[in-house]
C-alpha cells in the first residue's frame, strides 16, 4: 500500500480508537455513577490509581520504548522475534517483582487491607499488561487490529455494565468489567503474536543488558508521568474521603477522553518518525510533526474552552447531580488537554525518536515535584480543586520545559509551529466563545443537560470552523478539500 495511503489509515483507525474512548464513557459512566455514587466511583479509581504505580513499575518503561524500537527492525522478522522475546523476558521478571511488593503492601498498608478484594480484582492488569505487547503492535502500526480488537471489549464492558452493575455494593464487579474492558484483550495479543514474531531456536541468541540503560531513562519517564497523572487521585485517597475521590474521578474521566481524542495523530506517527529518522528522512520526519502539531493546537484550544464553559451541564450529564462538586475542578484542569497534546507531540513525537528522552525525563521530574508540591499544599484546603489545580500547572511545567529543550538541542525542531496560522485561530477562537457564551446564558440556560449540549456545542463549532475556513487555515482547507486562495487550480 502506499506510504501515505498507510499513514492516513494508521491516523484514521488511532482517531477512531481515541473516538471508542470518548463514546464509551459516555454510554456507561453516567449509569455507573448514577448507581455506585461518588463514594463507590471513587473506591474503584482509587485502587486504580494505586495500581498504576505498580503496572509503571512492572512495565520498566518498554511500553515506549519498545514502540520505537520495533520500528526501527519491523522488517526483519528474525531481528523483532529476538527483540520481542528480550523485552517480554524483562517484562516477565519485573512484573513478578511488582507483584512481589503488591502482595506485601496489601498486607501492611491499612487503606490497601480494608479493600483486599478490590485490589485483587485491579492487580490482574499487572499480568495482563505482560503478555499484552500493545507496543510490538503499535511499531508494527496495526492500528486497525488495535482498534477493532479494543472496540470489540469495550462493547463487551458496556454491555456488561448495564446487565451486572444494579446497587453500590456492586463496585467490585463495576471494577472486574474496567480490567475486562481495557486489558483482557491483550490475551488475543499474545496469540495473535506469532504472525508476526517467532518465540523458537533463539533463546540462545537472546542479550538482555544492552536494553537495561535504555529502558532506564523511558522507566524514569514513565514513572515521572505516571506519579504526576494519578499523584492527584492517590492524594485525595489518602487526605480526602472516597466522595471527593469520586468528584475528581468525573472531572477527570472528561478530561482523559479529550486528551486520547487529540493525541491519536501523535501516537498513531511516533512508530513512522522513528522510521523516517532511522531512515535520515528528516525532511518527512519535521513535515509530519508540524501537521500533528498543527492538529493539536487547532483541536485541543476549542475543545478546551468549550468543555470550560460548559461544564456543568457535561457533569450532570455524564455524572448526575449528585457529582456538582466536579464542576469546577473539571474548569480547572480542562486546559490540561491543550497542554498534554502539545507535550506529546514535543516529547513523544520529537525529543523521544531524536534520542533525548532525557530531555524528556526531566521535564516530567520537574511536573511531578510541581504537582507534589501544590497538592500538600492546596488539597487540605480545595480537595479535588486543589488536585486539578496542581495537575493544570504541572503540565504546563512540562511543555514548557520541553519546548525549551526544542530550542537548545534541536534549532530545526522550531519549525514544528510554522504550520499553525494564529490569525486564523485566535479570531476563530473568540467569536466561537463569544457565541456559546450568549447562546449559554440566553437560550441554553434552564434547559436539560442534553439539549443545552448539543445547542452548545453546534453553535460553538459551526462558528469556530466557519472562521477558519473563511480565513482559509491550511489544515482545515487540506481537511475539507477547499482549495486555498492563490492556490493553484
């Protein structure tokens, strides 16, 4: 198949998968928070969170490494079988070791013991995420059996949630149907693999060590990120009760379907930056990044400030009225999905395939001492405004560090932002606002959550999009097919 026939289906199928993420939610979780309430909601994400730290542990940081190393030998199937073989015996050995300390703190940590059931249910993602080998498929860019595979559980999860999830002392099941949903494909992975790899007469070929430094610098990475992105939710555990959990469970169940939405171009072309890179295409390798980039700005901004004006009707749509103190939380950390978009196509897209994960590294140290910092300090006094608060700022610490790091090591990498056309977005941006502002607080207002969304919603998109074609902003001509002025015919 053509090379970017291929590339637009692989951007096509991650947008779709990041689509399945945002829809799902939004079929199951407004009767999941409905029936278990704030305090049961918050439990589930509770132990959740608590598991990602021991899941970032077992991983060692292969996840993304991984994806840019199977890029780099896709084509020689002798090379990604001995790689894969290598990886998953690492994978292997940490997530015994992780599951070793689990075990023991289970036993000796009082909020961990009284839930023992819960937390037996969420560790099963440990073993699951191990045999899975979501990386060895996203170097590969089998994005369409990435996101049939997935769409085909989460499907299976809704339908389940609706059949078995009928009181708040059913939060244990609402938990077993989370790991099912999102990890018990992963068992297909591990079948599906010996198309690809071949698991025989190379064990003695094997060589762990040379992977050790590497995985390294992207374990530190990970565990940067994932310490700063649920540091937020086990801090509330701890310092708050389960209901405030629950508050910024909702917020941030919004939040993280919008972030998946904007940064599916990003992951979808981190395997094809590796490539072109390893290839010393830099010419394709700089065009792409300034489209995604372009992309993240022209998406993320409008989504952003849409979700912030209408917050409280997304909250009682998606969660009930029960959950109103998500509201402003939700305002709060909303502009994270602008941030975390830029930070992916920055970090992942750019630093990552140009061998400065370091970079990288430090930018996600400085995020996660940022938000540890803000939240001893404002989650005693906000609760869950002051964990979106430490949140929004560590992710802006992140980008900027990182776009800092652009300009030291990488003097072309500046030219990422030449493709974004701010005197079409800002004017877009500010008469969409202006809009569902008046539409809000005239038409909307009293209405039920659902139809003051969708009125919302089509007001401020028609008008955002209406400008940037109007001002002919390149991506969304390319987009829509229109051709540009001076353009020829």
């Amino acid at each position: 198949m053509d090379e970017s026939k291929t590339l637009k289906r692989n951007v096509f199928m991650s947008a779709l998968l990041a689509f399945s993420n945002v829809i799902f939610p939004f079929i199951s979780f407004p009767y999941v928070t409905r029936i278990l309430l704030p305090a049961g909601t918050g439990r589930v994400s509770f132990a959740t969170s608590v598991l990602s730290y021991f899941l970032i542990a077992a991983q060692l940081g292969i996840p993304t490494y991984g994806i840019r190393e199977v890029a780099k030998v896709r084509d020689n199937r002798a090379a990604l079988s001995k790689l894969v073989c290598e990886l998953l015996i690492i994978n292997a050995i940490t997530t015994l070791l992780s599951y070793i300390v689990f075990t023991v703190a289970l036993f000796t940590v009082p909020r961990m013991s009284e839930d023992k059931p819960l937390f037996v249910i969420s560790s099963l993602v440990l073993f699951l995420n191990c045999i899975g080998m979501e990386w060895l498929y996203r170097g590969l860019e089998c994005y369409t059996y990435i996101t049939v595979r997935s769409i085909i559980f989460k499907s299976l999860g809704v339908i389940g949630i609706f059949l078995l999830i009928h009181a708040p002392a059913d939060y244990l099941k609402y938990a077993a149907l989370v790991v099912f949903s999102g990890s018990c494909s992963y068992i297909l992975n591990f079948i599906n693999a010996r198309k690809y790899v071949s698991f025989k007469a190379i064990t003695s070929k094997l060589s762990i060590r040379p992977h050790l430094k590497l995985i390294t610098v992207f374990l530190a990475m990970a565990v940067a990120t994932t310490i700063y992105t649920h540091l937020d939710m086990v801090m509330l555990g701890f310092m708050r009760t389960d209901t405030d959990t629950g508050y910024y469970d909702a917020a941030v169940k919004i939040k993280t379907a919008l972030v998946g939405v904007v940064t599916s171009l990003g992951v979808a072309l981190l395997p094809r930056s590796s490539a072109y890179l390893k290839q010393g295409r830099t010419d394709q390798f700089y065009r792409i990044t300034r489209k995604a980039m372009n992309f993240v700005i022209l998406l993320a901004l409008p989504v952003s400030l849409f979700f912030i004006i209408y917050a409280k009707e997304s909250i009682l749509l998606v969660a009930g009225p029960e959950y109103g103190g998500a509201i402003i939380p939700m305002q709060v950390i909303m502009f994270t999905v602008l941030f975390i978009g830029m930070s992916n196509i920055t970090g992942i897209q750019v630093l990552v395939p140009l061998g400065l994960e370091k970079q990288v590294l430090c930018s996600e140290l400085l995020g996660m001492t940022v938000d540890l910092v803000i939240n001893i300090a404002l989650i005693p006094r906000l609760a869950s405004t002051g964990a979106a608060i430490g949140t929004l700022v560590a992710e802006l610490c992140v980008v900027v560090w990182q776009l800092i790091a652009l300009r030291r090591n990488t003097p072309k990498a500046q030219s990422i932002f030449t493709d974004v056309r701010l005197k079409a977005v800002i004017p877009a941006i500010v008469l969409s606002a202006a809009a569902a502002l008046a539409v809000r607080f005239s038409v909307t207002s009293g209405m039920a959550p659902l139809p003051a969304l969708s009125l919302g919603a089509g007001v401020f998109f028609i008008v955002y999009l209406a400008v940037l074609i109007f001002a002919r902003e390149p991506l969304t001509c390319e987009l829509l097919r229109i051709k540009r002025r001076g353009s020829e015919a």
